[in-house]
C-alpha cells in the first residue's frame, strides 16, 4: 500500500512540474519607437509571432502600450524587470558596450542584410563570453545601416566643411568622430532629432537614410552627403530579461534561440536594407533635398581621420578582455566585403 501511495505521489509532482512548464509565460515588450516603425512592424511583432508558434503557445510576447523609462534607459528597464523585452541601441549609453561599438565604426560596409547578421556572428564568437551584456539575455546583435550627413544649409563635402556645425551624434564613436572633424556633437536619440531641427538647435544630423524618413528630417533639410561604406553605423541588440527567460522551459528556450540570434540579425539587417532603399528614393524626390555621394577625396581624408578613432575603440576593447581588436575588425570587414561582392 505504501509503494502505492509513493507511487502516486511521484506522479502528481511529475504531473505538477509539467503543468508549471505548460503555464504560458507571457513577456512584456517596451518599445522607445513608433508603433508602425519598420523595425517594429516587419522584425519585432513578425519575431513575437514567431515565438509563440515555435512553442505553440506557451510563449507570449504582449506589446506595453507604451514605453517603460526612457530609450536610453530600455537597458535596465529589462534588467530590473520593469518589462521583459525592448530594442536597444548600445549607443545611447556611452562607455557602456565598449565591445559591440566596433558595429558604430566607419566603412563597415553597403549592405546590412549581409553585414547585420556577419556582426551577431562574430560578436558571439569573439565577445559575448566577456559578459558586456550581464544581468539580461541577449537574443540578439547587429550593425544596422550604413549613416550618413544630413544638414539644414551647408553642404558637407571635405571634413573643412564639418567645422562648427552642431550635429545629433547617435553614439560614442560618432561624438568622437564629430570632435575630430570640428564638428559639436550633440548626442540624442533619434526620436527627438525633429523636435531640435525645428528649434533651430542643432545644423543637422549624423543618420541613416532610413532614420531621415522615419523621423521626419527629409523636408527639413537642404543636404544630404551619402558616404559609401558608411560613415557609421550603430549598435542594435534585443534583450529578455533573465528571471524571466528563466521562467521558460529549456525546450522552448532552445527553439526561441533557433528564430534569434543571427536569424533575428538577418530580419533587421534586410527591413534596414528596404528602408534605407525607400527613404533614398523619396530623399532623391525631394526638391529641397539635394543629395550628393561623397567624393573619393573626401572618402580618403575620412578613413584618415578614423584610424585613431579605431585605435582608441580596441585600446578600450582590449581593457575589457578582447585579445586583438584590430585583428577581429580587419577580419570581419574582409568578411563584409567578400560577401558583398559575391553578392552583385
């Protein structure tokens, strides 16, 4: 009677465990940008959905009606658990990612379908294990897009003409940058880059194509100097918060991990890609917008100026345990550019 009885015990704790696995987890998403933002629309909602059918329902992400903190603080906003997921950029907290701002560098590359998901590969190889991103889980990394110079009424086509502008910087490495051209980096996040243009507070602003449409700048401005390769890019990352994931059976976990990662990388890489391609056709449409790319002299006295931007990044990189830098970065744009000639 008493094997019976333990028996059915065991079982009910068996039965229990399995049921507390059932239980739908439902994850909170605080987003600092627009509901019908691309990113928003074609790679964050289409990823949720994805989620819940790769665990038949036993996942869940809910849509916050509105953001939790600030787009500079969506980092301890998931940390803290204040919601479970958000998009991040690394860049509006300087100092912090030391490591994922080798995606801010200049010339990293043309094609963000390509180099978006390269970035999350090697960013997992070479330094996820040095923990820059402890206390949430990152389910993904990437560059996004190549950034270009956009200004109200002077042209930008030597780095003479950079001097005394005030510029909306998009991160560490672009403050800098601005710095070493004379330029007054004025570092906010995109979302409030119309409101200063309007108040007449800045001349202009560092920005992907996208980004000048998406945040309304196109008929503000007078110039837009395009920079083959990429003046800059920028940091993006998707996090969950831990106690949370935790609350997520291994099985599901595993087949989150399966549609993240570089797969979610490849998803941002390409709505990039379409609306840097849109936003280029509707700058180029615009009368009071003239467009320009940068010339291969201005190209030249560029990759001058960053070689000790790319420096000072590996010498920080470097005091937060990567090996070689330099080494990592020549690798991965020797990568970038096999992979987009291959691709013509």
């Amino acid at each position: 009677m008493k094997a019976i009885l333990a028996a059915v015990a065991a079982a009910a704790t068996i039965a229990t465990a399995a049921a507390s696995w059932a239980e739908t987890v439902t994850m909170k998403y605080s987003s600092w940008l627009p509901d019908q933002h691309h990113v928003n629309q074609r790679v964050m909602y289409p990823w949720f959905a994805e989620i819940e059918k790769v665990t038949e329902g036993r996942v869940k992400v809910e849509v916050l009606p509105k953001m939790v903190g600030t787009a500079l603080s969506q980092f301890d906003v998931v940390r803290d658990g204040l919601a479970d997921v958000s998009f991040i950029v690394a860049g509006y907290t300087p100092g912090r990612f030391p490591l994922a701002e080798m995606a801010e560098l200049s010339f990293l590359g043309n094609d963000a379908r390509i180099f978006a998901p390269i970035f999350n590969r090697y960013y997992r190889e070479h330094m996820e294990p040095l923990n820059e991103f402890e206390g949430v889980e990152l389910m993904t990394i990437m560059s996004n897009a190549p950034g270009n110079v956009l200004t109200l009424k002077k042209p930008v086509r030597s780095i003479e003409d950079f001097k005394g502008l005030k510029l909306r910087s998009t991160g560490p490495y672009t403050t800098a940058l601005l710095n070493a051209v004379g330029a007054i980096p004025i570092l906010k996040s995109s979302a409030e880059t119309f409101e200063m243009l309007t108040a007449g507070t800045i001349d202009g602003s560092l920005a992907q194509r996208e980004t000048a449409k998406n945040m309304n700048m196109i008929d503000l401005m007078g110039h837009a100097t395009l920079v083959p390769g990429g003046l800059f890019s920028s940091a993006l990352a998707v996090i969950v918060n831990p106690s949370t994931w935790a609350k997520i059976s291994a099985e599901d976990r595993e087949a989150i991990n399966a549609v993240s990662h570089e797969a979610l990388a490849l998803s941002m890489g390409t709505s990039f890609y379409i609306a840097d391609a849109d936003s280029e056709e509707t700058m180029r449409a615009t009368p009071t917008l003239k467009v320009e790319t940068a010339s291969d002299a201005f190209v030249a006295e560029l990759k001058e100026v960053v070689k000790p931007l790319e420096a000072d990044w590996a010498e920080r990189a470097k005091a937060k345990g990567l090996a070689d830098p330099l080494a990592v970065l020549a690798a991965f744009r020797a990568e970038v550019t096999a992979a987009e000639q291959a691709a013509k």
